[in-house]
C-alpha cells in the first residue's frame, strides 16, 4: 500500500522536473551564466585587445579578449541588446571589461558587467549584476542621490 503514494510521487515528480530545470535555466540565462547569480564579489578587470571577431551563440554575444598572460571569452549579452545600444568592437582594440570569471565546458568565459573600449562604454549589468536588458530588474535607488536636498523651480 505504501509504494502507491511514493510511485505517485516520484512520477509527479519526473514529470515536473523538466520544466522546472528549464525555468530555472531560463532565469540564470537572463542572469548572464547558466550556473546561477551573477556574483559582483567575483568580480576581476581584464585589460587587453580584442583578438577576433564576435560570434553569436544561442543568441548571446562573445568575443575573445588577449591579456597579457591569457585568452578568454568575453559574454557580452544578447544580440539585440548590443545593437540597439549601438556598440561595435574590432578586431585590435584595446579595451577593459570588468566581469565574473567561470569555466564552462572546459572554457574560460568571463560575463562582462561593463566593457569599455578608448570611445565608449557598454554597460551590460547595473551595480549589483542585474542584466540591463532584462525588463524585470529591480529598481534601485542611489542613497547619496537620494540625501541630497532638491532643487525647487
């Protein structure tokens, strides 16, 4: 009697397993790595050149960085979120990306929070590692802003 109720449960389980992975991996991808929250403790700059030309995969944006000791990949974010801001890289350019370093499958990726070349900048996470593409950020308030007393016109 008591292996009915625990088929159930393992079958009810089994069934919604799957989209519940699939929700949770959809949410990290919108985070920036598939392995959970982007961590601004993590955080490292890398200074160096832009080695090739950027590729899409799965609809996110990389391209390889050459340091002074190695070369990783650099996760820049959606495709379309890159364009519509209007930011190009070149094969060449010396620029700075500050982001969470991790390896996935075998690869060093770095998620950039910020790349910066001699001309722009393209700010891809806020502060706390929120993607600035995704519509259900959180609002955040900048207490120093906030004190200062208000212009009255």
């Amino acid at each position: 009697m008591a292996k009915k109720p625990l088929i159930c449960v393992f079958a009810l389980a089994a069934i919604l397993l799957p989209s519940e992975v699939a929700a949770f991996g959809r949410w990290d991808n919108l985070r920036g790595n598939g392995r959970g929250r982007y961590d601004v403790f993590a955080e490292r700059v890398y200074e160096g050149t832009v080695s090739s030309k950027g590729r899409v995969v799965d609809g996110l944006m990389y391209f390889v960085l050459r340091t002074s000791d190695r070369i990783v990949e650099v996760e820049i974010g959606p495709e379309e979120f890159v364009a519509r801001n209007g930011f190009t890289l070149k094969t060449g350019d010396m620029i700075t990306v500050v982001g969470m370093p991790l390896a996935r499958n075998g690869r060093d990726i770095v998620l950039a929070r910020e790349v910066r070349t001699m001309t722009s900048v393209l700010v891809v996470r806020d502060r706390n590692g929120y993607p600035m593409w995704a519509t259900d950020r959180p609002v955040q308030m900048d207490p120093e802003i906030a004190n200062q007393p208000q212009m009255l016109t």
